[in-house]
C-alpha cells in the first residue's frame, strides 16, 4: 500500500488564541481554509493536508516545547518552487517570529532549499523545496549522518 501522506498533524498550544493569530495567517497564505475554529479547536485544511491546533490541559500551560524531548522535533511543508520558499520567508519575516535560519541550501538531498521558524511556543517549522525526485533518484546520496538535525 502506498499513502498519500500525511492527512493531517494536530499540535497542543500553550495558548489556543495566540497560536491561532499566528497559524491563520500562515496557514491563509499557503491557501488553506479554516474548517473549524471554536474556544478549543482550530483546524485548517486544503492541498491534501491539514493543521489542527489544541489547547494543553491547564497542568502543562508552563512547559515549554524542546525540540530535543520525545515526541515531535518539527514539521516541515512542502514547496512546489524554489521561489515559493523565498515568497513565504518574506511572509513570515513580516510576522515577526523567530527566525532559525532564511533561505538556504542545505546537505539533506539534492537542490534542498528550505527555511526554519519557530511559532509562538517555539515548535520548528520548516518550509523546503526540493527538486526532482529528492532522495528517490537513483543518483541521490546522502548518509544517515549528514540527515541527523544539527544541535541548537
């Protein structure tokens, strides 16, 4: 069986309001529609994907979200283009979050192009291009070491 990835990925915020006046935005420009959005759900959806934001449980409001604990490291969404990733850096620049790193080519896979942001409670996002088949090309290779997130 092959999937037709990723349906959907639901993220627990600290504070449901700020997260969606960050995530509505964001999620508006890359075209996707909100569906739901109540006291304790937002969800967006469009492009085969959704987003779903939930509130903590009131236990878990101070925590912070760190990369480096169990469960999610970050999340990334996929271009179409090269220009699609320079087009959404000038978007989010303009929403005054915290920026990992603009426009860059990296090591993952041939011709990786992408951006790294964090949203209000500091979870990673990422934005790449990637041309051609990526790591599905026969030509393509990359080690495990060189895929393994840089520590910061």
């Amino acid at each position: 069986m092959e999937l037709n990835g990723i349906a959907h990925i639901q993220l627990t915020v600290r504070d449901l309001q700020r997260s969606i006046a960050f995530y509505e935005p964001l999620l508006h420009f890359f075209e996707m529609k909100t569906v739901v959005k109540t006291p304790d759900l937002f969800y967006c959806v469009s492009s085969r994907t959704g987003v779903a934001l939930s509130r903590a449980d009131p236990q878990y409001g101070d925590d912070l979200f760190d990369q480096r604990r169990l469960g999610l490291h970050h999340f990334c969404f996929r271009a179409r283009a090269r220009t699609d990733v320079d087009e959404i850096f000038k978007f989010i620049d303009r929403l005054g979050v915290r920026v990992i790193h603009g426009p860059q080519e990296d090591h993952f896979a041939p011709g990786y192009y992408s951006i790294l942001f964090e949203d209000p409670d500091g979870i990673r996002i990422e934005v790449n291009y990637v041309p051609g088949k990526g790591l599905l090309d026969p030509q393509a290779k990359v080690s495990a070491k060189e895929m393994l997130p840089k520590q910061s």
